[in-house]
C-alpha cells in the first residue's frame, strides 16, 4: 500500500513538472494561439549575442528552436541549459509557415548549475 501511494505521489510531481513548460514546436505549429500570451519554455542555448544590455539567444528544447529577445541586461552563453518566461510575439505568417516568432523575455534562469 505504501509503494503504491509512493508511486502515485511520484507520477504526480513528474505530471505538473512537465505540464509547467510549453513546448516549442507547439508555438512554432500554431503562433497566433500563443501571441502575446506568457508562456515557459526550457531549452539548450544554441545562438547567442549580445552588447550592452540587449541581445537575443536561440533556443532547442528538441522540438523546436525560437529566439528569445532580452533587454535585460546579459544572455547564457551558448550551450547553456535555460528556463525563460516570456511573451510571444510574431512576425508574418505566410503559406501556412511562421517566419519571426519570438518570446520577448520576462526572465530567465540557467538550469543544471
């Protein structure tokens, strides 16, 4: 009886862990549902640049890649494991295809450190 309540509070705790993240290819797939919405996303860093106080990054979390832009002061190198909260915002929609969809960043934290 113990084991079964022991596993059942374990799938919980993993069910909302990942409910809490949209998946980037599901904001690729259907943009105008998510603009201006806040939405969690984690990912690798695969671009990044940056001067002064703004820049923008790309991230892959395997479904997908989105850029991130960030006046916040600083963006994770590349390579770094993030967590960002922002609002999407996108660019044009053409042929069923979204070129430009981006989050505009709220935060962001480096995950595995």
């Amino acid at each position: 009886m113990k084991k079964t309540v022991l596993y059942l509070a374990v799938f919980a705790i993993a069910l909302m862990m990942t409910g809490c993240y949209t998946r980037i290819g599901r904001i690729q797939a259907d943009p105008y549902h998510y603009r201006n919405r806040t939405v969690h996303v984690e990912g690798n860093v695969v671009k990044s640049v940056g001067a002064l106080f703004v820049g923008g990054y790309q991230i892959d979390d395997g479904t997908g890649k989105i850029y991130v832009l960030s006046d916040r002061g600083g963006v994770p190198r590349t390579g770094a494991r993030v967590a960002v909260s922002g609002s999407v915002v996108n660019g044009v929609q053409l042929m069923g295809r979204s070129f430009g969809t981006a989050i505009r960043e709220h935060s962001h934290r480096l995950k595995g450190y």
